[in-house]
C-alpha cells in the first residue's frame, strides 16, 4: 500500500484541498484492485461498499463522513468478534483472514486515539463533571454521564477511540 492512498483522505496544508469521502475512496480503490486482480482486497472492499449503501439507502439520504465512519467501525467490530469465534474454534486460517480485512478497513478510518489522548480526554471530562457537581469527584456510580461526556468529547475532538478502551480508562479513572 502506497503513502499516498494511506493518506489521500488527509488535507494538505500546501493545498488546503478538501478530503475525499471514504466512500468515494473505497469505490477508487475498488477500481484499483480490479485492475490489479486482488481478489481479496476487492471483496473486501466491495463488502464495505455494500454495507455503506444499504445505510444510505435505509437513510434515505447521502452519508455523512461521521455515518461512513460508524459503518467502517461496526464492520472492524464484527471482524474483531469474528477472529475471537474462529480462534476459539481452532480456525486460524478463517481468523487470519478477518485479520487482514480489519488492516484493510482500519485504512479508511482516522488514525486511532492513543490511551494517552483518551485518559487526556477523559480527566477533562471527569474534571467538568465534578465542577458541575458542586466540586464533588464523581465516583463509579457516576459510569453512564461519564462515559456520555467523554464520548461527546471524543466526537468533538475529532479521535477515533475503541468504545471498550474508554470505557476501562474512564472506569479505573472513576475508582481511583
């Protein structure tokens, strides 16, 4: 994979050119592959493809780069969950496949949060919640409105963080 498709979705300060949307990307990249006979990178693709337009046509609407952004993650999610299956049934070559497909799709997405960036993120947060809280430190009862304004705050930032990362770093953040 070449630097330039890694970060063809990136704007460039010399150009300020808009990013392309992942899906305009994934139907490039399609081409690519085709023209390239790489039969598992193209069904790859042509999955997300699919998923995507399923949504856009549920929707009504054209996706949004934050609704483009969701299905990529809920397909990342279900391959992780597929590999755990696969590795618990002695299927290594199955799992090893949704491996490959996971790198394939994670390249569309925005580089992932560090834990650093998260725990950054969420001490704001948690320090928010206690100012609005007559300056009392929220406890472990206080997990869901935590765990919304961190998420709101992720959302804003503009990270792409893993939903179970956040929600162990908010819950050792919320017992200390």
């Amino acid at each position: 994979m070449s630097e330039e498709h890694l970060n063809s979705g990136a704007v460039t300060a010399e150009t300020g050119a808009k990013p392309v949307s992942i899906s305009t990307r994934i139907g490039k990249d399609i081409i690519v592959a085709m023209k390239a006979k790489d039969e598992h990178r193209l069904t790859t693709l042509r999955m997300v493809k699919s998923a995507m337009k399923s949504k856009e046509i549920d929707k009504r609407e054209p996706l949004s780069d934050h609704e483009e952004a969701q299905i990529l993650t809920t397909l990342i999610k279900q391959r992780r969950e597929s590999v755990e299956s696969f590795t618990k049934g002695d299927r290594p070559e199955l799992a090893e496949k949704e491996r490959q497909e996971i790198v394939l799709i994670e390249a569309y997405l925005p580089q992932a949060a560090t834990a650093e960036e998260i725990r950054a993120v969420v001490a704001g947060a948690l320090h928010h919640l206690a100012e609005g809280n007559g300056g009392v430190k929220p406890g472990p009862k206080d997990m869901g409105p935590a765990m919304r304004v961190v998420q709101q705050r992720i959302l804003a930032s503009g990270l792409r963080a893993d939903g179970k990362m956040v929600s162990e770093i908010v819950k050792a953040e919320l017992t200390k």
